[in-house]
C-alpha cells in the first residue's frame, strides 16, 4: 500500500530470472560479455534503427552521463525548471559537464513548449563570449507533472532545438509508460521525432537497476565510454546489467509493466476525482497522480497505513501518488474505499476544527 | 578455466540468495530501507568502532568518491605509479577531485614503502603557493601485484601520512584477500594502523556489483552522501546493494571466499614454480600470480582453452593468473596438468619453429 | 561620447603615475614586493577591520574565485536572474566552484530582497542529498540595474544568510560609486552589515586592470592563494596590480572619481527625463542610467555620433547609458542637447517615414 | 643585483610608453579596440602565416587554456616532469581541462626526446577505456634547465605527436631567448616544425603581464574565447594587454632584449665555470645558468648583497641564476668580481669555521 513513488518497488520476476541465469559460468568483465555484446542489435530492432547503447546503473548516471557529451563546460542546457535533472540531482549534470549551467523554461503540467524554447533561444546569446553557449535541450517523457509529451510537441521542439544547432536529449526515466500512454512505436516518439539522446529508464518500471543511454545520433557517442569508465559507472560484472535491460525489452515486459502501471493510477485517479473537495492537479497520462484532497481524508487515508507524499510541503494538501508494474488492484480498491469513507466525514467540521487549534 | 581475472566470476550463493530475500515488498528508497540502515551498526561490529559506511557498486566510484573528500582541487595524492586509481580508472579521481593530482612513488612488488613517502613528503612544497598541496596518501591492500602489506608497513605509512596532515586512503578492492592472508582482524590492518577510509570491496570475490566507502575518521565522512548523490552513485533500490554487502560479511562469507582463493593461488604457484623456466615477479600472497613461464608453455595453455592475460604486452611471456572464490580445484589441477606437459617439450625446438616464421 | 560603458575608459592619471613609480628596480615576484606587502594594512584601514585581499586583474576572476571558496561544488548560490555572475561571466562561478548552481531570484530594479530570499531558503532543500545545498547569497552593489542597496537592506539579506548558515558575497564592480550614492563608510555597507567577502572593483573607476578579494571572513580565505595561482591568477609581477590598487585607495581617489560619475549620471538623466516620451526604467543611484526614448531621438543621437547601447535587443528603444570617472561634462552637456533637438521633431513623422521604408 | 628570476624586472621603456599611448580616448572592450583587432595580422607576419593569437596576462593562464583544447577531460598530456606545467602551477592544467592527466617523461637537461616520446606512446592505452587517452604533448622552449630544443628535436617530436593524432604544444614563456639561441626564424621553430598552439612569452622579458596564446593549427581554438571568459582571462580594458604584445613584436624589441639577456648568461656562465670547484649543470644555450659552486663562494656573494636561488633546496650548492632583458653589464662583472674573490679564500677554512658554529 505504498504509493510514494515507483522506486519503492522490487525486481520484476522476469528481470529477476534473468540475472539468475546470467549467473552461470564465467564471462569477460566490461561489456565484453555475450549479453552485453548482443544488446546493441536488439536495441536497434527495438527502435527500428542503429542505435548506440550504454548501460548505468542509475538514471542520474544516465542522464548526466548524457549530457556531458552533449553541452561543453560552457553550455546552456534548457529544461524545465521542475525537471528531475535541475531539481533532484544534487547538481549532476553540472558535475558532469564540468559546470555548463542549467537554463529553466516554466511551462504548465511540467512541459516545455516549443514556442517557449523558440523565444529563449532568439535571444540566447550564441556567438557572444560572455554568455554561456546554447547546448542542448532536455525534456523529460513521461514528465514529472505525469503528463506527455505528444509526437507532435515533441516534433516540434526538436525542429527548434536543431534550428539552432543544439542537439535534444530525452530523460526517459518513464520512458515506458509514456509510450503506452501514446500507443506509439519507441521509434515515433524518439528518433522520428528528433530526439538525439535517450534516457531509456528500467529501473523504475521493474528492473534491479539499469538505464540505456540510447544515442540515435550516434556520432555524439564518440567518447562517452571513457566518461562512463571515469565516473566509475562501467561495472566490471556487466553482464548484470545487460542481462536486465534485454530481459526489460523481451516479450514486451516492459510495455506490459507500463500497461499495468498507467491502467492503475488511471484507475485510481477515476475514483479520487469524483470526491467532493478533490481536485487533479494535472492530467493523468501516464503512472502518476498529482491531486488536492481534503486534508480530513489525507489524514485518515494515513491512519489507515497508505503511504505516499504530500507534495512540495509537509503541510501541502497536494498529494502525489505512483503506481508501478506491481500495484495490486485490491490496494487501488482499498486506497478509493478508505478515502471515500474519509470523505463523507463532514470535512467542513475537520477543517473547523483545525482552525480552532 | 578462466583466470583472467575475479571478476569474470559471477555472484556467490549466498549472495544471490539475499538479493531475492531483499526484494520481499515494497521499501523506501534511497537507503531509507531496512537492510540498509542496519548496514552500519554490522560494519562497526566488523571492524569494532563506529564507522560511517556508504554502499556503492563499483570499485572506482568508490575508491574516487572517497578520495573527493580526502583532497582538495588544488591537491596532491600519493600512490603507486602501478596503482588502480594512477593507472586503470580513466583519471576518476581526477574528475572527483576536481583535479588533484596523483604524485606516484615506485616502490618494488606493487608496494609503496614509508621511507620513501617520507622523502618525498619532505620535499612536496607544502605551502608554497605554486604547488599542488600533500592532500591524501592511498595504498592498495592487497597490492596490484598480489602482494601484502603488513600491519607494520601500513602503521609506518599511516605515521608519516599523518605527521604531515594527511589523510590515509586504502583501497581494498581485494582486501579480503589481503585480510585471509594477514591472518589479522580487519580492525588491525585498518584503523588501528591508521587508515582513515577504506575501500572495502565485495564484487571481485562474491558479489554481483558493492563495494562499501568505510570512513573510520568520520569528520571526513561529511560531505559524502552529496558527492555520491550527484555522481549518480546513489542508488534507488539501494537495498539491493546493502543486502550484497549485508550478506557478504555475515557468517565470514567474505573471508571464506577469499581463504578459498587465496588457497588456490597457493596451489597453483606452488606447482608453476616447480616448472623449468618458471620466474615468480612477485610473491604470491593473496589471489594473484605473477608468472614468467617458457612461451611454448603458455601458447600450450592457450591451446587447450585456458585462459588468462599476458602481462604487459601481447608478446610478453609474463603472465597474471588470478585466483577467485569459485575456482574450482579441478581446474587449478587441469592447469598444472597441462603446463607441465607442455613444459616437457624442447622448448628449444618450439621457440626455433616459431624463429623460423 | 561613449557612454557604452565605464570600462571604455583609460586610466586615471594617479594611477598611470603609480605604474609608472612601481617599475622602478626589481622587486621579487608574486607578491613579496614591497607594495603588495603593505596593501592589506592599507585595506584594513580603509575598512577599519583586518581584512585579508588579493588582488586579481578582472572582475570575473574576483567573483569566481571569492565563490569558489565560498560553495562547494554540490553548492547553491543565490542570486538575482540578471546579476553579471548569473548572466555575464559565461559560467566562471559554475567553472570555479566545480560546478555548483546558481539558483535565481527576480527582485525589481535588479535587486535581491530579504523577504524573497527568507522564502526561497525556506524551501532550499537543505540536508536533503538530491538537492544541491544552500551555500552564499550574491548581491551586486550598486546594482546591474544602477540601482544601490540600502544598508538596512543589505544587513536584512545577511541576517537571513547567516540564520541559514550562509555566507554573503558583494560584487563590488561598482562599489564606489555605491559608496558615494549612500554616502556611508565602506565598513558600514560591508561588514558590518553582514557581507563575508567583498569584491572590490577599480577596473571601471579608473584602473587599468585591478580588483580585491576582500575578506571580512578571513577563515573563507584559507585556500584562496591555491585557487588564485592554480586559475593563472597570481602576477608573476605582482607589484603592478598592488599599485593600481593603492593608488585607488590613496588621497580618497577612488571616492573622488566615483562621485564625479554619479554627478554627471545624476546631470545626464536629470535632462533626459524632461523630454517628452522618455520614461526612466529604474531610479538612478549610481553612474548607471536606463531610459525608454523615442525611436526618433536615439537615432538622432546615433546620427551625431553619440555611443551607447540599445538594452536588450538592437530593436528596443530602452537605453543604457553610462558615466564614468573622466566623464566630460561638456559631453553630457552636448548629448542632452542633441536629444533635446531630434526631441523637438515630430515624432510621428518620423515613424511614418520609417514605415514606409 | 638580483639574479633570482626574469620575473624581478620592471617593464622595457618601450612598453611603458605603448601603455602610455593607449591610455588616450575611449576604446570598446574586451578586444574590440583597433589595438586588439590589428593583433591578429602583426603576429600572422612574424610567423610567416595566419594565426590565431589570444592576448592573456599570465603564463599559466595561457599554458592552462591552451591545453584545454588540446586534451579533453579524460585526456593525457605528456611532458617533462620537471615542467613548469607539472610542477609550478598548482595544477592549473587539470583545473583548466577538467582533469586531464599530466603523464611525465624525465629526459636530460630538462627536455623530452622523441625516443623516449615513442616509446611510451607505444604503450599508452589509446583506445582502451581503462586509461586516460593520449591528446597532447607540451613542450618548454627554453626549457626549465636552460636548455633549448634544436630545429631537429622540435621537428622528431612532431612526428611521433602527430603520427599518433596527438597535438603539439610549446611553452614559450622564455620562447624568445630559445629564438635568439638558435638564431632562426620563429616559424622554424613552431609551426614548420609542427608545433600547433604556443605560449608566447613577453612577461618575463619585458612585458608588464602578457602572454600571447597563438594557434598555427586554428581548427583548435573554436572555444578558446569561450574558456578565456569564463576563466576571467578576458580583459575589459583589452587594449592594454594588446598594447604590451604589439609593442614586443615591434622594431624587434622581443629579439633585441631576449638577446642581450642570453649574453649575460652567457658572460656570466663563462665567468663562473672559470673559478675552481665550479660545475655547469646544464649547459647554458638562454638565459638561465645552473651552476654547482662551493659554499664559501655562495655566502660570499650572499653577503654582499646579490640575490639567486639555492635551486632545490635551503643546503643546495647548486645555484640557479637568470638574467633578463635589463640586466646590467657592471652587475654582472661585479658578480664574477665577487664570486673570484670568495673563490681564493681556502675554502676548507671557511667550511671548518662554519662546523664550529
């Protein structure tokens, strides 16, 4: 009955299969192992073109590991101001890049807008010496709002991004449920649509611990294995970490996770909005739930030993919730029925009450 | 047959076995788990004081994480110009530092020796402001050429270190080995000599990817948790590297694992040495072999499927052989088998052949 | 006639004359001359406190430096959106500090306020490892937008910076001229209003290429001389920079020249903004003046030879004009004539004319 | 009578009056005065070629920008270990690079040997992910020990730098005495002979601080503007350190003061190695002398007033003495005097006496 986010969550049973039988026998260190050496082709089938990929352990990893070949010690890199790379990295890709500075664009639902982009970057200052260079853009799909970036939005900020010769990343750290959401091919979303540099997330979705960095522009890839080496995220055991992204992308594991996962927070957002006093934050299209509740029925669902977090302050009646490859249905079912029963408690008396404290 | 190195191997038992024990339900992410929060209270009972120990997956994150805090941008550390950290991490401690550079001593049989720091410490510029200034002092235990240091050497190194206001780094990426063939207490051969951090490291003998940072002068310990979060080194699922080190050092896994390697490094230098043309580099006191053996021998060895490194150069006749917690007996006594029958050929006639060509 | 800037001009003559003294016989390097030896006596007079400087050559290199010793690279520092460190630097506080961030605010007039900055730290994400950590509040004095801070304003922005364990930064480009603007001490606006470290710039008001270090905080100062060398930061012939200083420091020119720019700003923008159409953007409390003008007058001023800059885009009809210490007032007399004269024309006329082009 | 560095003279008279000369008008900045543009063709003429110059005030500012082109973050830079670059900048090239590796050679008379360069390219991991990879070469022309590379030497050097992809660089900061010693033309001894990117010195021979960091292989400085500004190297009032550089190169100032600072050296050198127990260390080809002489000589001279350094170490008999652009013909012959004088004392009894303190 945890829904603080969908790290909380274990190893999927097929992931965890997979590393058993890697497990047998010997195999060369470093990638030089046959999982690891097969991950590439079955990466390129899945994105339906050549592909470059590199295993990491975390998605932070992933994602400045990324950057840093794309934006010098003195570029810009344009995100969203509450992406994951600005805010919950402790500044990683400043330390990767070796200090190129994050500029934030503030779009609605967690999105950057092309228009927005298109903007900023007419008067980034390119070319002139006391400003730092215009690098790269990164958005985040799923993005941290739990909303989606559709093909076209993504087109359309790839064709900004390039008119400026900048080149686009995508943190995918829920890469999956966005796909699912879209009932798009990976491909679509992706490469056809300009992204040059994928965050491919496992982690969160059911494996141990494993990301891809993709590279669809392949030429960005040149050095990023000695950055990899140096940062100490190339694992000498590799083939654990290989092992969980093919058994990740077999069978469709990780698009039936990402099903279960959006078909749950769909599930529970259906019931949440129809409570008096709840209202969604933002629209749920993909694994998680962005919703005010009233604080009576917040306050009983935690009596009841539901955990998740109230969002952006411990006194916030926001709440978010996650659900992931493993959320059970009756724990959905549980979760409405609780907060229902809270509900009809006269809330307008709870919140008196409060004010009188 | 592969005695390329430990870490081909893959995971031990017992480890593999608290990896599906750790992924029972839902837990916290972030090290805000069970298995992790009890990892410090064991690490102290192991080594008998309080010590602060962080969970990482490599032995490079590991050993450049704790040196970030061991040495300033502007730093000097001293080790081995054969040192891991010198010589095979693509200038990680470097990129963790900030910059600080490795000041390399050439002491024989992989070993820095205390006089020689202390000469060099006389002379480091400490002070003067056009210097790189004595940060840190990192040793290996056991040795990149499979040696040991002594309790003595290290309290000799730790002295000197110290009365220069340095810090005392040790990097124990086979420190079990080094402890099974001291025949001491981790805690002797650690902070009772004088090491401030250690590189305690499991993945070379059992497990799949942990190495844990123990800091047994925890002021240095202060500013780690934000170096390893935005080094992307902090784990989500962090309780899937706890319960690898959880398990590795419960009920002496660790020091049966290394006991059984070293035991067949023994046997196997035992039985090599006894060849004719066989020159032993170094003494064998962990779980590695530095060998030179007669090229008909080992163009033998390769020919019947064993395999391992030719040490330093395709045509050298040097070679490393190492040793792990899973090899097994038959091979050990396969590789003696078929050396000494190549070892009866007139080497003479093989090597006048191959002049020939 | 160029009011582009006050770092279009030369050198005072008292400190061409000092130069000019300096390079009499040989002096040893680095700053064990004579005149580099006694500055800091010199400044702790100046500011009635023992203060430790360093003298650096360019504004940029003082702020970075001062920053590097105050943030550590996991770091936050607090600023205004449109500070020079933010926006001017090309990233040389991320370059310096290893790449900590630099977290914005937007109060007006280009002026950070203590009840924004209480807010902002409120939320700062502090003790929490996926955050990059609260560390030094920036201001500028006088401000980017030639607006000047009050002492009460700047001692509320320190009492808030130290209740959070903060230091506090003073990007002095400009502090003289904020000095006579205030009409304080140098002491009261600095340290004992709260400021840690303070960036002391001649360059603008006279110098040829000269600033401090100043630490009111002398325990941030520790590592400074290591940062300065290790940036190619220490003169070799360090007697040069200490001279410009000194001369700076002596008979109050720093005082005078500074005055001398604030009465001709405080002439200039007086005139203009009697013109009809003008419209002055901020207070002018410095030497810097910013004025929407109509688009008739500034192209009759480009027309007459007069230089400045259009602000923010070369279609924008804000101005930025500046005054310096040899600031002729028989110019300022001329440009407030011309803008009077192409003021008298009939502006709509003009426009018309434009548009049909 | 200071004979400590080149660095203890004032600026050449010439220089002195072009600094004088620019101070006249307004002038834009940062290089957009007509000084600073006409830069670029003055030296494309000295060296018979179009070059790229960027104008800095240090030597370390410029070594440490320049190789920051040359080598990335992951990159190894070979040189002499006695180096300024290794020893006497405080780890300003892995500041500036992000962490490259400084991989030393220890040649002769303080230069590298393109034998020797081979023969640890040949072993130098290019292409393996373990190791830092192999990007530039550096070069010190004069070298530290006074030495200076032949037409032949800097070419063989080249050859090996090049035929492994790597880059050329050559530290002049003492470049102009290394011109004047062989008697060729600058050209023959950079680009012609393969240098890519120089550090050409004016600082220590008459500048007052100013450097020149010249591109024969353009494609290398792209960002190099970028990495000046953010390192605070870029000057606003630029027109000053273009005027110091102009000035060196005009009417053969930089050759006719280098010139006579060798033939100091060179009067002194033969004076010195007269005198019994005298021992040339190197020999002498700039304007740097190492000389072992006895005790009883050095505290003579001592004595009377000159001043040098004991080069490494308080004890050392071994004297370094510089001569510069200014040095004076009559010190000079009252040095030798002295140094005769002290030297027909029985220096037995002058070392006795000292035994008996």
């Amino acid at each position: 009955m945890n829904f603080c986010s969908d790290n909380v969550t274990g190893v999927a049973p097929e992931i965890m299969a997979a590393l058993a039988a890697a497990n047998e026998g010997a195999a060369m260190p470093y990638g030089n192992d046959e999982c690891s050496q097969r991950l590439e082709a079955k990466f390129s089938d899945l994105f339906e073109t050549a592909v470059t990929v590199f295993p990491v352990a975390t998605g932070s990893a992933a994602n400045a590991l990324a950057l840093s070949v794309m934006a010098p010690p003195f570029g810009a890199i344009y995100c969203h101001a509450e992406s994951h790379i600005n805010v919950d990295e402790c500044g990683a890709p400043e330390f990767y890049t070796g200090g190129a500075k994050l500029v934030t664009l503030t779009g609605s639902h967690g999105k950057i807008y092309a228009a927005d982009l298109a903007a900023v970057l007419a008067r980034s200052g390119a070319g002139v010496v006391h400003h730092v260079q215009p690098a790269a853009v990164s958005l985040t799909q799923a993005s941290e709002a739990g909303t989606v970036y559709s093909v076209d939005e993504v087109h359309d900020i790839a064709e900004i991004t390039h008119a400026h010769s900048l080149s686009l990343h995508m943190d995918g750290a829920r890469f999956a449920n966005a796909v699912v959401s879209l009932g798009c091919s990976p491909a679509d979303i992706t490469w056809r649509a300009g992204v040059d540099v994928l965050t491919f997330g496992a982690t969160k979705n059911g494996a141990m611990a494993a990301e891809g960095v993709v590279f669809f522009n392949q030429s960005l890839a040149e050095t990023f294995s000695y950055r990899r080496k140096r940062s100490g995220h190339l694992f000498s055991k590799m083939r654990f970490l290989s092992a969980q992204l093919e058994a990740y992308i077999t069978d469709d594991l990780w698009i039936r996770n990402a099903a279960h996962a959006n078909q749950m927070a769909a599930t529970l957002a259906a019931g949440l909005t129809s409570l008096p006093g709840a209202h969604l934050c933002h629209s749920v299209e993909a694994n998680e739930i962005f919703i005010q509740l009233p604080e009576a029925v917040i306050e009983g669902l935690v009596a009841d030993g539901f955990r998740f977090y109230r969002w952006e302050g411990e006194h916030s009646t926001t709440l978010r919730l996650v659900t992931a490859f493993n959320t059970r249905e009756e724990d959905v079912t549980a979760f409405l029925e609780a907060a229902r029963r809270y509900s009809t408690v006269d809330s307008h008396t709870v919140l008196g009450e409060l004010t009188t404290v």
